[in-house]
C-alpha cells in the first residue's frame, strides 16, 4: 500500500511540472524579445524601399535587435488583414497585432510620400510593447531622406524601450504669442516644437508633437526660439549651429529680432570688384592752321590757308575696378521701421584701356576749289592706357522691408563725394599725365539682401551697379565717365 501511495503521488507531481512547463507565455514577457520587423513602402521603387528598410535594420542591429525575416512580416501583415493590394496599412492597432504575430520587440512602418517638387515625405511609425510612437518629417531631396530616416527611427525606437518613469516625456510649456520653436536641419527638414536644451558644437534637444529627439549640432543649419509663455519672461534668441540667429516666429514684433539687428549693424569691412566701361573726352582741342594749294573761281591757282580752330578729341573702352574701406551700417529696427542709413569711406583703383581720336588737321584736298566755308577737321586714332585712383565719401539710404522673414531685402542708394588722381598715357606718347581732381562723384545702386548675422566678419555679397563723373577743372584736362557693375561685400 505504501509504494502504491508514493508512485500516485510522484505521477501527479509529473502532470502538474508538464502542465505549469506548458502554460502560454504572459503578455509581459514578450517586451523581452529582440525582433525587430521593418516595413518601407511608397517609393514606386521596391528595390529603393527594400535599401531604405536594410538601413532602417542596420540601426535597430546596432541596439541588439534581430530582424525579422520580410516573408514572414508579409505573411503577418496579409493575415492580419494590414496589408491591401500590396499597400500596408498605418493604423496602429493593426500593425500591433502584426507585431505580435511574428513575436517582435518592435515593429517600424514607414510610408513616403514623393513630392512634385523633388522632396519626400516620411511618417514613422514605432510599434511596441509600451504602444506607438510617430513621427513625420520633410527632406528635400533623397539622399536627404536616407540620411535623416535611420537617425528617426533610432530616437523614436530609444525612447520606446526607456523605462518610462526614467525618461518621462517632458510637458512642453505653455506658448507665448510667438509660437513654436523651430529646428532646421541642413538637409531642408524642419521641426517644430519646444527646444529644451542647446549645448553648442554637442546638441540640440526637442519635444515636438512625436515626442523628444536629441539633434546632433552638426546636423542643424539654424534654431529658431519663440518666446518661453512665462509671465514676465521676455522673449528669447540662440545661434543655430552657428549659420544665423534664431528669432521670434513674430518677426516684426520680436525684441529677439531687433536686439540681432541692432548687433549686426556698426564699422562693417567692405569690398568690392566691378567690370567698367568708361569714356573720355578732350574739349577745345586746338586743330593746328593747314595751308593748302587751291584753284579760284576765276581759275588762277593760289595758296590759301585754313586757320587753326577747336575741335573735340574722345573715344571709350573698358577695364576693371577695386574698391576696400568701411561700411558704417545704422541698421533697420524690425517693427518700427524698413529702412536704413549708411555711411562709406573706401578707397580703390580703377584701370582702363581706351582707344580715342584727335584732331590732326584738316581734311582739305590740295589743287582743288579754294574753299569758303567752314573745314571738317581731321582726326587720327591711338591707344591709351587710363588709371584713375579715387576716394569715396558717401551715404546710402536702404529703401526696401523684412517680408515674412528675417532678411532685408530692397535697394541701398549711394551718393559719394570722390576726389581721384587720374593719370593718362598715349601709346605713342612718352609720357603720360597726370593730375589730381576734387570734383568727383560717384552714384551706386545695390540690389541687396542683409542677414541678422551676429559675425561682422560674415560679409555678404550684393550686386552694385556704380557711375562715377570726373568733371574737368582746367584747360586741357578730359571730362571721364565710367559706368561699373559687379559685387561688393558689407
């Protein structure tokens, strides 16, 4: 009876091992598993997607996921009723069971979207055991999104497998009349949301409607700040990466605006390269008195004589131009005013070859008519090298507005008082001349678009159209005209 007692009991301690041995797994464990199912679609290129879905999967690799083999998500997604006429859904709850379906920790769905104008469209989707984060961005361009979809898919999936009550997903504060922050990325995405941190050359940190993502400083062209909504809290400007400052989304009203334009006027360094055409002009040149032999009417030859006159000599070609000195820049305050005032002291070169006529004579022939009217002068050409060396004195006025953004945009008229030593040379002369003439002036037109930079070093390059007049102050000295367009940099 005793042994008969011990083996029923060792028999039922048998069946109840092999039972609990073959109880299902709870939901809870399935947050330890290491799958990771990836589905890309929307490119019209299967071979594109699949690339995008194999980088997708070198990411999730480097966080110690496995991927999951695509027949099986496939054959998950069509049961699951995820998947129509090659087309996969993004209702979270359907991927969810997906998901569960093939036994992944995680489960990535992105759709692209491509764009008439080039750029593409991404909405990413995080599928775990914790529930579903998303994300969509804009890039403008393919290789843009390819850079850009693995550095998502990372963040959204890190925040997904952080404890919760380690990482809580800040609350963003209460918006000012400024609005979002903003964080653009030098391959064309913008996101919008609340900066919470910046650590210059390191990161940027942001919450956005998809939840918080830390941006590496070298992928960010520009941050822009709105005000913080704290009472009393005025708003508030950062440098983004180092390419421009970031100001209030209401531009015009935002003190952060115009404290950065206030620091970006002042001495500014400026310079300038110009293409010039010029034309010279000698009036009252003496033509020398020419006898000539000539028939009267009566028929009797005589020797008659032309007596000397004045005539004009002139003539044009072109050359290149320099200009250095200091722009003085009273900036334009954002909300009060759109335009500017300028002050210019520079100092340049200007070198001309030109080719010009003179008077020689008459053009008289010898033995015919005695003449009785007036006598064409004659004129010889040459060549002649022109150097001019001038000093501008000026103020410009900037006639234009800011728009919807933070740049000035418009017309910057110049008036410049330009005294100028010019020196002239024939080709056939031996020596050239040379003088010094206080009576020159010059008018600039610059087609221009100003930045809110805080470097004063980070000139900006404008077009310049310039006429400069050199009036003549004594005898024999040439009235000179040159007309230059080019650059120059303030």
């Amino acid at each position: 009876m005793k042994l008969a007692g011990f083996l029923a009991c060792l028999v039922a301690a048998l069946l109840l091992s092999r039972s609990l041995g073959a109880a299902p797994s709870s939901p809870g464990q399935s947050e330890h598993r290491s799958g990771a199912a990836v589905v890309v679609d929307g490119s019209a290129d299967t071979a594109q997607d699949q690339a995008l879905a194999a980088r997708v999967a070198e990411v999730l690799a480097s966080g110690g996921f496995t991927a999951v083999d695509d027949a099986t998500v496939q054959a998950a997604l069509a049961a699951n009723g995820a998947s129509d006429l090659g087309v996969v859904t993004t209702d979270p709850a359907r991927l969810a069971a997906t998901r569960n379906a093939v036994g992944a920790a995680v489960l990535v769905r992105v759709a692209l979207v491509g764009l008439p104008t080039g750029a593409w469209s991404a909405r990413v989707l995080v599928i775990s055991s914790t529930g579903t984060r998303e994300q969509s961005f804009t890039s403008a361009t393919r290789e843009a999104l390819e850079s850009t979809l693995p550095m998502t898919v990372k963040s959204l999936v890190a925040s997904k497998q952080a404890p919760p009550e380690a990482t809580p997903a800040p609350k963003p504060a209460a918006r000012g009349p400024a609005g979002d922050d903003k964080v653009y990325l030098k391959d064309g995405t913008e996101l919008t949301g609340r900066v919470l941190r910046q650590e210059p050359d390191r990161y940027v940190v942001i919450v956005t409607a998809q939840g918080q993502q830390t941006l590496p400083w070298q992928e960010i062209r520009r941050v822009i700040l709105a005000s913080d909504g704290a009472p009393g809290g005025g708003p508030r400007a950062e440098l983004g990466a180092g390419f421009g400052v970031g100001m209030s989304g209401t531009f015009e009203e935002s003190e952060a605006k115009r404290q950065a334009w206030k620091k970006r006027g002042g001495a500014l360094a400026s310079y300038e390269v110009r293409a010039n055409v010029t034309g010279i002009l000698f009036p009252d040149q003496t033509v020398p008195s020419t006898p000539y032999y000539c028939v009267q009417p009566n028929g009797s030859p005589t020797m008659a004589t032309v007596p000397a006159s004045q005539a004009s000599a002139g003539g044009g070609g072109g050359g290149l131009g320099a200009r250095t000195g200091v722009f003085v820049l009273n900036a334009p305050t954002p909300g009060k005013s759109s335009t500017f005032s300028a002050f210019r002291i520079a100092g340049g070169v200007d070198f001309s070859y030109l080719y010009f006529a003179f008077p020689v004579g008459y053009d008289i022939q010898q033995g015919g008519r005695c003449q009785t009217g007036e006598v064409p002068a004659k004129y010889d050409g040459a060549s002649m090298m022109q150097l001019n060396v001038p000093l501008n004195l000026g103020a410009h006025v900037g006639l234009g507005g800011f728009g919807a953004g933070s740049a000035w945009r418009g017309l910057v008229l110049g008036l410049a008082y330009s005294p100028s030593y010019s020196y002239t040379k024939a080709s056939e002369a031996t020596e050239g001349q040379g003088n010094f003439n206080w009576a020159g002036v010059e008018l600039t037109v610059d087609v221009t678009t100003l930045e809110a930079l805080l470097d004063k070093q980070a000139a900006e390059a404008h077009f310049r159209f310039a006429a400069f007049l050199l009036p003549p102050l004594k005898e024999g000295w040439p009235w000179l005209l040159t007309a230059g367009f080019g650059a120059v940099w303030y």
